[in-house]
C-alpha cells in the first residue's frame, strides 16, 4: 500500500498493521533501538483507534500519510499532487524520548565515546545542548552521507549570530549542500543561508551561499546545534526507511 494513497481511517490502520505484522520477516536480532521504533508504531495505531478522521474519495488530491525524523513518528494530511510543502498538515506526532550521551550509548550498543565523535563532528543533527550537557532523541541516527538531509531555523535571536562570514538572522533557514572538491582537490561544503519562511524565499536575493572547508564546516555544525535559538528539521522520510534504518 502507498503511504501516499491513505483516504480514511481504515486505510491508515490497516497500513499500520501490515507493517507490524511484517517487522519479524525483516528484523530477527534483538535490538532495543528497533523495538522501541516498533512500540511507538504500536502506540500510534492505538492513539488512531481512539480519532475521528474523514474520508476522501479515491479521485481527491488529498489524503493521509505515515512520516518520520530522527525525532519520531508523524500522521499528516496533504494534498499530495503539490510537492509543496505548505500543503502537508501535522494532525498527530508521536516524539521519542530524548537521551544523555550515555543513554544513548545504552540504547544502541556503542560506546559514549563513538557517540561524544558524532557530536563533535556533527553527525548527530538532533542533538542539542541543555545546559552543559548534550542530549539526543532516542530516535536520532548519525548521519553518513555528506550532505544533511534537512534545514536549520533560526528563531528568536536577541542579536545576529556570526560565524566566520556568515551572518545569521531571525527567520533564516540554513541548508548544507553536497560536497565538492576545491582546486587543491580538498573537500569543500557550500552552506546556503535563506530568508523567508522555509522553501519559499523572499525574494530574488533571498539566499546567500558560503564555502566552508571540513574542518569549518564541522565547527559551524556544532555552532548551530549548541544554540537553542536554532532548531534542526529534517526532511520526512517513509516509514519503511525509517524503521529498518540500520546502526
């Protein structure tokens, strides 16, 4: 079934439990991250038991869909001919808990070590600092590719932030592109800072780009995690990916 062609209840419960009743043919090995993923998919379906939710015909634009981020699980409503993003609706989220360094470590059988490196070179976008120490969303996975797969929003500011060149204000949305290589064949990322409400810029202007070396680039990740005027959002993903997402 395609999380996008959800019309009314039913579909979305039904959904739900085929899902669970799939889980065991994918994943046999005991592991406490995925049975906690499988415990909040349970929790859902039992919240969605209890609302009322309308129906939509087969020929409408809008319907339901199953989403999640490294933070949790998502019921919205949208009109899925459009890709843009104003047209999804949150009607229920079900968040993880977030966990010390250690907890985490716990959780996925590394060391506080591993997990204290994925924060120092940023890899763990949903980590924040709550006082001086870090805390990480029971759900959040370190990040391997080497672009990040979502936007930082900047909210609240007493004053601009700076780093380096780059000049943050309230209201921009911070985007990190791919890497490429400099001339000296040295890796480089290019951080795009936008203004406006996010994917819609404000005007022809409305974006400014840097280029940031790796070792600038980890120091500006750990710049925008560490301040709690700046939120990190991710892009949804199924929630086929998000369950079999692997350590």
């Amino acid at each position: 079934m395609n999380e996008k062609c959800l019309k009314n209840k039913e579909d979305v419960l039904n959904f739900l439990s085929k899902v669970l009743d799939n889980i065991e043919n994918f994943y046999t090995l005991p592991n406490k991250f995925f049975e906690r993923r499988k415990e909040t998919i349970v929790d859902m379906k039992t919240v969605l038991e209890k609302l009322d939710l309308p129906n939509f015909p087969d020929s409408s634009d809008w319907g339901y869909q199953i989403a999640a981020t490294g933070r949790g699980i998502y019921l919205n409503l949208g009109n899925y001919r459009s890709e843009n993003y104003i047209s999804r609706y949150n009607l229920l989220s079900l968040i993880g808990t977030d966990l010390t360094i250690d907890e985490y470590a716990a959780m996925h059988d590394i060391s506080s070590t591993i997990v204290r490196k994925h924060i120092n070179f940023g890899r763990l976008p949903y980590a924040y600092k709550a006082g001086s120490s870090w805390m990480i969303p029971e759900f959040s996975q370190p990040i391997r590719t080497e672009k990040l797969p979502g936007w930082f929003c900047v909210n609240n500011l007493r004053e601009d932030m700076i780093f380096g060149n780059i000049i943050l204000k309230n209201n921009n949305w911070i985007t990190i592109e791919n890497v490429k290589r400099n001339n000296d064949n040295k890796k480089e990322f290019t951080i795009q800072v936008h203004s406006g409400i996010y994917g819609v810029e404000s005007n022809v202007e409305g974006k400014i780009e840097h280029i940031l070396t790796v070792e600038n680039m980890n120091k500006f990740i750990i710049f925008l995690l560490s301040e709690p005027h700046i939120s990190y959002h991710s892009n949804d993903m199924g929630l086929g990916a998000w369950l079999y997402q692997r350590d």
